[in-house]
C-alpha cells in the first residue's frame, strides 16, 4: 500500500491515469479489461449498455451456486463454501465465508489468506474489482460495492458491521431523464493497511484512508484520511490523532 499522504484534505485525482498510479495493479487490471476479466470485445458486450444474453446467463449461474451453499451453518458449511467457493475467485486465500452471504462479480475480486466475510455481507465486482488483502475482517451485513470501480483494502484491516462503501456513484447530468437511466461514475476507493472503520460508516468514492486510522461509527467519509488520524461526524472530519504508545490525541 501507499505511504503517507501529502494532502489529507484533497480528493485523488479522477483521471483514469492517476488512479492507476495510485492503485496497486491497476495496470494489469486496466490491459486485461476490467477486474482483469476478458475485455467487453472480447466477449461481445458492451459494459455501457445492456448485459448482453452470455452475462446474463453467467450472473444467474454464479448466484445459484453461491445460494446453495451460502445458507449451511457451523464449522462444516465454512469448509464447504471455501471448498464450492474458491474457484470462482480471480484468486482466493484460506478466507472464511460467514452464512447468507450475496456475492456477484467474484471473478473480478482478489482474497488473500485469512480474509474473513461475515454473516449478512453484501460484496460485489460487476465490471469492477476488488482486492482484500490477507486478514481483512468484514464485519455482518457489510456492503463492498466495486461495480464499475475498483476497491483495495490492505491488509489487518477491520470494517464494523452495517458499514457501506461503493466505488462508483449515479449520473446525475440530464435533467431530461431519470437518474436510475443515467449510469454511473466510476471511481476508486483506496483503504490502507492497519486501518478500523467503526459500525455504519458510508465510505463514498474516490478517497483513500492512510495506514493506521480511525474512523469513528457512523461517519461518512468523503475526503481522504490521513495515515493514523481519527475522524467521525457527517461528514468525516479530523477529531485527533493516534499516539505511540498512549491515549489518543483529541483535537
């Protein structure tokens, strides 16, 4: 992951180039079409407009698969759903699958070792990606949304439960038509390693949370965060700093 930012208060840049000079990989993603799956030419869609029959057909397939196992308890259905699940991954670690998981769009998303998905998450990839890095813990009924974007999330990374973040947001230019009819931005979301998002936070597109912060629960983060600063409130703003080896400095 990154170093320290320069500038916590400034959105990353928008354009297609920086993002991928910011983002790990995104070259690679960028020449084997989005997610690093096979480019909409080559499979004869077109990402902007309609899913085309092939899609289609793939999205009902892995969701049937990801339901049949999604629902089975205990120690046993973990060891089943790595087991059903892994292959339907870009690539997949050693993760742990919580019950009632919805997932869509895994083949654009990368797990490392240790990952853990908990009960009620709601992860999707559809003409994105995403990456977790080894050890990063979604609390139940998170909401990783990398649809026509792209998400990294570092390594030793804890996310509280109830918590929302998606990398693109709706069109809103046309007055002349509605917003669910105008697509989306696409964006990019850069969460660092060693970082903790309390309960119910909403993390917007085009940010990134530097190494080591704190955000408080119920915040909504719009801006970038600073390498082991704590914010909170609507929207996120700096409410201390984390110190070596005592108490939090408040502001």
């Amino acid at each position: 992951m990154a170093g320290d930012l320069q500038n916590s208060g400034a959105r990353p840049a928008a354009t297609p180039g920086e993002r991928d000079a910011q983002a790990p990989g995104a070259a690679d993603a960028q020449s084997a079409g989005p997610g690093g799956s096979e480019s909409p030419e080559s499979t004869g869609c077109n990402r902007h407009a309609a899913p085309c029959l092939r899609s289609r057909i793939a999205a009902a397939l892995e969701e049937l698969w990801v339901a049949a196992f999604a629902w089975i308890p205990t120690p046993v259905g973990l060891a089943l759903r790595l087991f059903a699940w892994r292959w339907l991954f870009k690539s997949c670690g050693s993760a742990r699958f919580g019950t009632g998981l919805s997932l869509a769009g895994c083949r654009n998303m990368r797990l490392g070792n240790g990952v853990r998905l908990g009960r009620g998450c709601f992860v999707t990839a559809n003409e994105g990606e995403l990456v977790l890095h080894d050890r990063v813990a979604l609390s139940p009924n998170v909401h990783v949304g990398a649809d026509s974007g792209r998400i990294e999330i570092g390594a030793d990374t804890a996310i509280g439960p109830g918590t929302v973040i998606r990398a693109a947001n709706h069109r809103i230019d046309r007055q002349d038509m509605p917003i669910m009819h105008q697509g989306h931005v696409p964006g990019l979301i850069i969460i660092e390693e060693d970082v903790w998002i309390g309960a119910n936070c909403v993390i917007t597109p085009d940010v990134r949370i530097g190494r080591g912060a704190v955000v408080g629960a119920g915040a909504v983060v719009t801006r970038n965060v600073a390498p082991f600063s704590i914010v909170g409130g609507v929207p996120a703003k700096l409410i201390g700093m984390r110190s070596q080896g005592g108490q939090p400095r408040l502001i």
